[in-house]
C-alpha cells in the first residue's frame, strides 16, 4: 500500500511525504516514510510491526497527520478492498 502527497506549489519547490506498507517473507510488516522537500535531500524512517491491524493504523494515523497538516493526496496504491493487504 502506498500513498504520496505533497503541498501545494508555492515560491519554493512543494514539500511531500510518501508511506509505503509491505509484509516481509516472515510475516511481518514494514511502514516505511519518506519525506522532504522536491529535489532536495529526503528523510527517511522504517517502522516495523507483527501484526497487520497494527501497521495499518500506524499507516493511517501517519496519512491523517499529514492531511491535517495541508498535505494532499497525489497518489495512492492498494487497499481497494478489505482484503487488499
């Protein structure tokens, strides 16, 4: 599952976050983040969690963070049903 966002252009290049959610080969799950400023050097965190209810609340927790931050979804990936991941 992966969703990009980005502020709106400004005078300055727009900022953006991207999380990314992946199961491991041992069953675990992986919320990586990256964000930065567009052509400049990106930050980036990895988290990872046993259970997958966990690793999608953290997923959404991050992505509502980040909305309520005036961030807006440019890209999103996956999760189309509740099966999806």
């Amino acid at each position: 599952m992966r969703i990009y966002m980005q502020t709106r252009p400004a005078a300055e290049a727009p900022r953006y976050y991207q999380l990314l959610l992946e199961q491991d080969l041992l069953g675990g799950w992986t919320l990586y983040r990256e964000w930065g400023q567009q052509g400049g050097r990106p930050s980036a965190k990895r988290e990872v969690y046993l259970e997958r209810d966990q690793a999608l609340a953290a997923f959404e927790r991050a992505r509502d963070v980040q909305l309520k931050r005036g961030f807006v979804v440019m890209f999103a990936q996956g999760a189309e049903g509740p099966h999806a991941l």
